[in-house]
C-alpha cells in the first residue's frame, strides 16, 4: 500500500462522502471494537477470499455456529461485511470502506508525531548547518 | 499507578536540547515540522502556563484546528498541555467519526540531554475521560501493537478485489 499521509486520508473521507461512495462516515469507534477481537479478525480474512455462509464460515473455526452469527452481527452492526438477504445461507461479503478509514485512522494517529518528528529532524539538520555558517542569511 | 493507557513516542534528535526546545517552542519554527505534509498556521502561541497555541492545519481548501492549552513550561526540558480537537471557532469539538476519541489528550514532551543528543519522550494519555473515551483510546493503542499487520493483510485483499470489479457496485 503506498504510504499515507493526514492530509490524503482526511481528503479521501471528505471525497468519498461528496461523491455518494460513503452516505455517513462509518462510526469508527465500532469498526474498532469489532476488529478488537481475533476471531472477528479472522472471520475477516475468510471473508476477503469471497462470500461465505455462516456454516463455511464456522468450519475451521472451533466455535459453534450460533457464536459465529454473533461475531457476524458485530461485524454487520460496524458496517465491516453486508448479509445476502437468501434466507437461508445469507452469505457475508466483506465491505472495504469502514475498515479502511480504520486503519488510516489509527495510521494517522501513529505517523502524526513520528512524520512530524522527521520533519523536524530535518529542520534541526537545517538549523545546524545555518549554525555553522554563520547566521548571515535566512 | 494507574491503568490509563498510554502511547508513548521515544525519539534521539542529532542537536542540542537548546536547539531541540527551540524548535518546539518558537511559532515560526514549530510551523516548519508540525503536522505531516500539511500546511501548518499556528494563530496563537502562549507560552506560559494557563497559555494557549491554537493551531490550524491546512491542505486544499480544508482544514483541521486543534486548541493546547498549557500546563507547565519548564525550559528546557519539559513541556506539558492539554491537547484538544476544535472547530475552526476553537471550541472544542469530537469527531463524528469518531465520538469516543479523548476530548483530552494530557500531552507530556522531555528533553533530555545525551551528549552533543537530545532524547524526547512524548506521551499522550486521556485526561478526565469517560470510560468509553478510555476504552475508544485502549482499543486504538492496543490495535497498534497488534492485530493491524492483519488488519492491513485484509486491505490490501479488499482493495485489489475493488480494483479488479473496477470499484464495487
């Protein structure tokens, strides 16, 4: 993935609203405590293969059926995967928008400072060498 | 000891803390290398406890404000402020997308002398939160540690499969 900055990923989530590809930001505080949990992860990554019905999607897991619908309402509530309305099977489909303003989010948060912190390093480098040369020009 | 979870950035600059705390606490320098690959304005900087530094970044026509409000200078060798998102009025203000996010991160930053060095640790810790605040920064720093690199795995999926169905529906 190429590198992301604050400025790309707010844009992006201003765009994607204005242009009808997103209705509501998705509430990320839920795309987070869904994603929190390591079997709701994996269900995920199932999912990213291709659509699965419930009982595909508990088979390689140790967890019971009615478990794997709970973590799948979980799922659904934080927007993160979408039910066929097929009674019977309604297969999951993994959504791809509210897990990417996540993790740009948290990206976000972890490269503010340390992006930052380069920038500044820069700037230091700068202020050295301006040092060093005698502060005769700006 | 308390159990508010933290995040903590631990970073050597190649310059002396004199320098290192001028570039943290002269406006015109602050500018330059605050806030990744945006344009930064800084309306206000007060520095002095009980002062603000009302800063604005900007990219295209949009912008992002955010209001600090300082607890303690002590130069040069530590800063410590309240840091708060705003609107462009400066009133504190969350983020849609994220209701639960701080309203308060108590921002710490040391400077420490090593050698011709500086070390700088900064940390950031909800201040008075609730605990859903708590639990939305909890989540969020435990999810930096672990848990993202497959959470990326994922994207990289979904974001190829978006390309191929040349963007969904």
């Amino acid at each position: 993935m190429a590198r992301l900055d604050i400025s790309l990923i707010l844009y992006n989530i201003y765009v994607m609203e204005k242009i009808g590809y997103i209705d509501t930001p998705p509430n990320l505080d839920a795309v987070f405590a869904a994603l929190a949990d390591p079997t709701r992860r994996a269900i995920l990554t199932r999912l990213a293969a291709g659509q699965a019905s419930v009982n595909e999607i508990a088979e390689p897991f140790a967890i019971s059926q009615p478990a794997v619908s709970r973590h799948l309402k979980v799922l659904e509530r934080a927007g993160l995967i979408e039910r066929g309305i097929d009674e019977q099977r309604r297969p999951a489909t993994l959504k791809a928008e509210p897990m990417a303003l996540a993790v740009d989010w948290l990206t976000q948060f972890r490269e503010f400072w340390g992006k930052s912190f380069d920038q500044l390093d820069d700037l230091l480098l700068t202020l050295k060498q301006s040092n060093e040369q005698e502060p005769d020009n700006e | 000891m308390s159990d508010l979870p933290e995040y903590i950035l631990d970073r050597v600059f190649d310059a002396p803390r004199d320098m290192v705390w001028r570039a943290w606490t002269d406006p015109a320098l602050l500018a330059r290398w605050y806030g990744p690959n945006v344009e930064t304005i800084i309306h206000k900087f007060d520095l002095k406890p009980g002062g603000v530094w009302l800063n604005e970044m900007k990219w295209g026509d949009k912008s992002n404000c955010s209001k600090m409000t300082f607890q303690e200078v002590v130069a040069p060798e530590k800063l410590v402020w309240h840091h708060t998102m705003t609107d462009t009025d400066w009133n504190i203000a969350a983020n849609p997308m994220m209701p639960d996010w701080p309203r308060i991160l108590l921002t710490t930053v040391t400077f420490e002398e090593n050698g011709a060095t500086t070390n700088v640790r900064l940390t950031q810790i909800p201040f008075e939160a609730t605990a859903a605040e708590i639990a939305c920064f909890k989540e969020a720093m435990a999810g930096m540690d672990k848990g993202w690199g497959s959470g990326y795995a994922i994207l990289d999926e979904m974001l190829r499969e978006l390309r191929g169905s040349g963007n969904g529906k």
